[in-house]
C-alpha cells in the first residue's frame, strides 16, 4: 500500500491523500467487506470524499470505473522510475 500511496490521485493526479478500498466482487468482496490491501486506488481527499458522498454509480460515470483505475495504478506501480517519468 505504501507504493500506491506514492502514485497521485487517479482523478486530478493531486498528491494522493487516502486509499480507496474498492468493493467488489470481482475482487472477493463486496457490502461489509474492504478489498485486499493490494488492491487499493489512491485518491485525494476531495476525490474519496466525494465518492462517499455520491456513490459508486455516479462516481464512476464520472471519473470511469474503479477497476480500470485499479489496474493503471498496478501497471504504473511496474513501471521503472525512468519509465514514469517519461509516460507520467
């Protein structure tokens, strides 16, 4: 978690502030059940504070789906610090 902490946030590439613990059952988990905590999307506060707020549903038609964050978060996190600095 740690690593991803480092990424910025996935909707305005602010520093990231919190980890967004996404539920889903693709994931193993779902209502009453955080994701593992290598399966974690980093957020600023004002992004997982309005995720909260508005929901799932909207949240995602707005900034896309949260696995599709999820997996550009672990294929930065495989990226050298070269290549990140290239792609951003």
């Amino acid at each position: 978690m740690t690593r991803v902490a480092e990424l910025p946030c996935v909707c305005c590439n602010r520093p990231c502030e919190e980890l967004h613990h996404p539920r889903d059952l693709r994931l193993g988990c779902g209502m009453g059940r955080k994701s593992p905590h290598d399966t974690v999307i980093p957020l600023c506060k004002h992004h997982h504070d309005e995720f909260h707020r508005i929901g799932k549903k909207p949240w995602e038609l707005k900034y896309g789906e949260q696995m599709d964050h999820l997996d550009r978060a672990r294929v930065i996190l495989k990226m050298s610090r070269y290549e990140r600095a290239l792609f951003g």
